[in-house]
C-alpha cells in the first residue's frame, strides 16, 4: 500500500513536512513585508502547506515511533 511505502522512511517525511511548514511561514512574512501580492490563492496555499506539513509531521513522528516499538518487541521475542 502507498502508506506503508511512505512512512517507510519517516526521516524523509518529517524533512518534507519541515519545507511545507517553512513555506507556510516564510510566505505570510513575504506578504506582509510587501515583496509578494497577497492574493487568496497565496493565503490559501500557505495556510494549506503549513497544516498539511504540521500533520505530516506529526503522523511520520508517530509512525516512527511504532516502528521503533514494533522492532524492538521484535527483537526482545524472535
């Protein structure tokens, strides 16, 4: 399943959920400072990385969390 392969390497997931959260920041400060237009289209797509890296982020950290517990327990009872 897709799933699995993703969260396969949670490293990877977690650095791309750091870009997306760092979009979602660094653009609001853009448009605030004036260097970007602010048009909803950029709002939206903002607000859309950042929550979407901030849930990423969180699931990759849990589910290398069980793979760590998973390999141990595994290791404990061959």
């Amino acid at each position: 399943m897709l799933r699995d392969k993703f969260f396969e390497h949670p490293k990877l997931v977690i650095s791309i959920s750091v870009l997306l959260m760092l979009f979602g920041v660094v653009m609001p400060f853009l448009m605030v400072i004036g260097l970007v237009e602010s048009t909803f289209f950029l709002n939206f797509l903002s607000y859309a990385c950042s929550v979407l890296g901030f849930v990423l982020g969180l699931t990759s950290l849990a589910a290398s969390r069980l793979k760590r517990e998973h390999q141990d327990r595994d290791d404990l009872y061959p």
